[in-house]
C-alpha cells in the first residue's frame, strides 16, 4: 500500500461533516464510488453526470462526508477549481485499467494542485477498478501519476479501489478522514504561533517605547 506523507490521527471532533469534491475523468467510476459509499448494497444504474452530484455519505459511525461528485467530461473540468474553493479535501478517481488515459488523468491532477484555490487541501486518489483484470497495480498508478513529485504542501494518499466489488473505499474514506484532521490542526498551530509572534513583537515594542 502507498504511504501518505505522514500518518497521524489528532483527537479533534469536528462538528460539520468534511465538505470534499470528488474530481477525475469522465468514466473513471466517481459517481460508482459515491453510490456505493452511501448505501453498501447499492446496485449500479448509473448514467453520466451532466454537472455535479452531491451526497451526504456515513460510511462508519465515525466517518461523515459531504461529496461532491463533479462530471469529469473535458467540458465541465474548467469549473474545477470553482468547486475546490472552501474545500476541505479532494479525492481524484483514476481508471487503473486505462492506460490509454492515465497521462490525461496525470494532466488533469497537475493542473488542479497548482491552482491557487485548493489551497494546500489533502488529496485521496483512488486508483480504480482494481477488479479489471488489465488494471495497473497501485504502485505502477503511483509511478505513472508521479504522485511523489506532488508538492509537500499537500498530504495525499494512494488507495486501490473497486466500485463495483465496494473494495477499498472505507479504507480510503478513513485515511482521507485523518489527512483533513492533520491538515486542520497543522493550520491552527501555524496560525497560534504566527498569534503569538506578533504578540511578543508588539509587547517588546511598547517596552521599547515607554524606555
Ligand atoms: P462521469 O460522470 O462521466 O464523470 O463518469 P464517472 O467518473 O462518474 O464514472 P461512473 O461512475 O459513471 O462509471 C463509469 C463506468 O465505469 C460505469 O459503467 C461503471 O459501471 C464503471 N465502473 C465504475 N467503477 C468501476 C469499478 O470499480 N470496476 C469496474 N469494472 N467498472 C467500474
């Protein structure tokens, strides 16, 4: 399995559920997996997404999501980095058994992480479709995607996932979980420190000023 940037779980409770937008090619099986991770026993009649959709899921007691599932025909991907803005994470679908698309896909996810807006949110990639006999193993995706070369502002995580066989996505769901946890006490101890600085700085000069 492919090691995320570091691995941590604070004990924060957050009260909303994690607002996360699910991106990645037309086809690649993100409507399957948000299906599927709502209702266990869903049985697949999916047809394309026009635009978006949008479920709140709860795949464990501990585990609550607001997912967006945004269409990823070339059309829509323009109005990507609209949808990540205020996201609290991203997970990007890749079809493991396309090698024909996985350079579009690589494409794709550069163009995302260096948009401004998603703003140093942790990343999920799914590599799906695992049950396909032709599809690439997790660690080949991870090469072919050059996932190591993503910026170290971002946690990200590899998991293998079949929508169809409802393999893999818990597992993601709950890495994905402890990502946004650690990105979001990462943030508040960078923003009490940078609180505290300025607090020092402004002290020491009204002492600097009444000597
Ligand atoms: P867009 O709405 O066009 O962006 O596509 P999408 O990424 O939402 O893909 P969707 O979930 O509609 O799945 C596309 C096709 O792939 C469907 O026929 C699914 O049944 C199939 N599919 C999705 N996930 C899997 C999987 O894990 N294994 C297999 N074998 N087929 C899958």
């Amino acid at each position: 399995m492919i090691v995320s940037v570091r691995r941590f779980r604070p004990r924060i409770k957050f009260r909303r559920p994690f607002h996360v937008v699910m991106l990645g090619l037309d086809k690649s099986g993100k409507t399957a997996i948000l299906y599927r991770s709502k209702w266990k026993d869903w049985k697949e009649r999916i047809v394309p997404t026009p635009v978006f959709n949008v479920e709140t899921v709860r795949p464990s007691k501990d585990l609550r999501f607001k997912i967006w599932d945004v269409s990823g025909k070339e059309h829509i991907r323009p109005l990507w980095k609209a949808y990540v803005r205020q996201a609290d994470a991203i997970i990007f679908v890749v079809d493991s058994a396309n090698e024909e698309r996985i350079d579009e896909a690589k494409e794709e996810l550069f163009n995302l992480v260096s948009s401004a807006q998603i703003n140093g949110a942790p990343i999920l990639i799914f590599a799906n479709k695992q049950d396909l006999p032709n599809a690439s193993a997790p660690v080949e995706v991870t090469t072919k995607l050059s996932l190591h070369n993503l910026s170290s502002r971002h946690l990200w995580y590899l998991q293998p996932t079949s929508a169809v066989l409802g393999d893999g996505i818990v597992e993601g769901l709950r890495v994905l979980s402890d990502m946004i946890a650690q990105w979001k006490a990462d943030i508040k101890n960078l923003k009490s420190g940078r609180r505290k600085r300025k607090l020092a700085a402004s002290r020491s000069n009204s002492v600097n000023n009444i000597l």
